[in-house]
C-alpha cells in the first residue's frame, strides 16, 4: 500500500502556483486574442464572398480538425525556420492557442448567429438599418445569451488543452508539476494535487458561468414582461 505523504507537495506550493499563473496567461491571452479573431472568422465564413469565406472556412476547418500538439511544434519549431524569428515556449504557446479556439469560437458564433430568426434580418433592413448595424445592435446582443454554455465549454476545453505547453518547456502547472515530482519522488502526491488545483478552477469557472446565465435568464424575463 502506497505511505501518502503530501508536506514535501505543500512545502513547494509556491512552485505549482506559479505553473497554475503561467497557465491562465497563456488561456487568458488565448481568449482575449480568439474571440475577436473567431467572431471575424465566422463573419467571413458567412459573408457569402468567395474570396473571403473560402480562406475562413479553411482556417477554421483546418485548425478545428488537426491535433493542437502538432500546432504547437509547428508554431514552435517550424515557423522560427520560415520567418528566421526565434519562438519563445510563451509566444508560441500564445498564438497557437489563439488560432485554435478562434476556430472553435467561430463555429460558436456562426451557430449562435445562425439561430436567430431571419425575420429580424428582414425587419432590420425594412427600417433603413445596414446589415452591421443589425448585427450589432440585434443579432449579436441574442446571440450572445444562447452561446453562453458553449462558451464556456469551449474555454473549459482550452483551459484543459493548455497542458500541453509544457512540451515545448512553458514553465506551466504540468511543467511545474512535472519538475516537483522528480524532485520529491512524488509523483503519485504531486499529480493529485495538480488534479484537484484544475478540479477547483473549471469547477469555480462553472459555477460562474451558470450563475451568469441565470441572471442573463431572469433579466430576459424581467424584460419581457
């Protein structure tokens, strides 16, 4: 039977912590950085212009459908090659993961766009509004409720996909963890850890996203009515 001892884990906490920050850089700037350039990618998509939904379409099939891993050596150990530019783990990391869920965040929109009615298309352009100003100002604020949940599985998922940074030496939780356990000979401690640092903060990010939700629902009503 296995003799748990967790202290030389907790005596090192600050070293996970420190992984656990560089991780929500990396899935924060992915955010910041996707979300815009998945919204764009899914306007193109929709655009019905050729020259421009075709390389958004590409782009996002492209990146929804090969593994993040070998986006992110492609990124680190390829490009550095064509541009002649060194790549840092942190930079590399960065855009792939950007690219990657702007992909996924454009099939999010496009579906969550998609799903209002083409009756207020129509009702927009019968007063004199411009098709921007109708996405704008009412299709996307409807939109945006029902992707919600979407959302924030799709950030969950980058959250989670984040780990693989740590192959090319990003200094992130698993790295960090990865570092820890063949420090202590703790592998089976220091790995629980790990699991129960994500556990706490997918399931904090749940729990927020559904209280968000609710309120986003009893406003609706409130509007309503």
């Amino acid at each position: 039977m296995h003799d748990w001892n967790f202290l030389a884990v907790f005596a090192d906490m600050d070293f996970l912590l420190l992984g656990l920050v560089n991780t929500l850089k990396v899935a924060g700037l992915a955010l910041l950085f996707g979300v815009p350039l998945g919204l764009a990618l899914a306007l193109g998509r929709l655009s019905g212009i050729r020259p421009l939904s075709i390389p958004c379409t590409f782009v996002i099939e492209f990146f929804r459908t090969t593994p993040p891993l070998v986006q992110l050596f492609w990124f680190f150990f390829a490009l550095p090659i064509l541009i002649d530019i060194q790549m840092t783990p942190f930079i590399a990391s960065v855009v792939t993961f950007s690219i990657q869920s702007s992909a996924f965040f454009a099939e999010v929109f496009r579906g969550g766009i998609n799903s209002i009615d083409k009756g207020q298309w129509e009702a927009s352009k019968a007063i004199g509004m411009t098709r921007g100003k109708t996405l704008r100002r009412v299709i996307l604020p409807q939109a945006v409720t029902r992707m919600i949940p979407a959302f924030a599985e799709r950030s969950i998922e980058l959250v989670k996909t984040t780990t693989l940074v740590s192959t090319v030496s990003y200094a992130d939780l698993m790295f960090q963890a990865n570092e820890l356990a063949q420090k202590t000979f703790r592998p089976l401690e220091v790995y629980t850890v790990v699991a129960g640092i994500y556990f706490i903060l997918i399931f904090v990010f749940s729990q927020g996203t559904i209280a968000l939700e609710k309120r986003l629902a009893r406003s609706g009503d409130s509007t309503v009515h």
